[in-house]
C-alpha cells in the first residue's frame, strides 16, 4: 500500500517539474520581459486585504483574531502603492 502513494507522488512531482521545464522554456523562447510594475494595483490589493480583513474579524470574532493578518497585509499593501504614486501607469 506504500509503494502504490510513493510511486503516485513521484510521478505527479515529475509530472509538476515537467510543466514547469516546459513554461521555462516557452518563456525564454518568447522572451517576454515585465515592462513594469503597476503600483497602482498594489493599492487595489491592498485595499481588498484591508476590507477583507476588518469584515472577516467581525463576522469571525475570536480572542486572537487570525484575520488582522489580512489587516496588516492590506496595509502594507496600501503603503507601497502610495509611496509610489509616480510610478502609477495611467489608465488607457
């Protein structure tokens, strides 16, 4: 019965490692480069985690709150897009 999971994981885990050989390589084909980061869509984010976050602590309330991570989160998230407002691309 062990045999069977270990030869199950070892060909799913080739079978992951053979994907991502393959995007690998189709992304250097293409060679496709980033023009940048939007930091407009940190602020997005960081707006959903913050939301998400304060709501999830009220529907949920616990002692110790597991959802001030996403509180926290959000506000880093914040903070990034808004120190880098200049770097925000514009909308088309």
């Amino acid at each position: 019965m062990v045999e069977i999971w270990v030869i199950l994981s070892s060909v799913t885990l080739a079978v992951i490692i053979g994907i991502a050989v393959v995007f690998v390589l189709v992304a250097r084909k293409r060679k496709t480069e980033l023009s940048g980061k939007d930091y407009r869509y940190f602020f997005y984010i960081g707006l959903v985690y913050l939301i998400g976050g304060v709501v999830l602590s009220f529907i949920f309330p616990v002692d110790v709150s597991y959802f001030n991570f996403f509180v926290f989160m959000g506000i880093i998230f914040i903070a990034m897009g808004l120190s880098n407002l200049d770097k925000w691309k514009k909308k088309e």
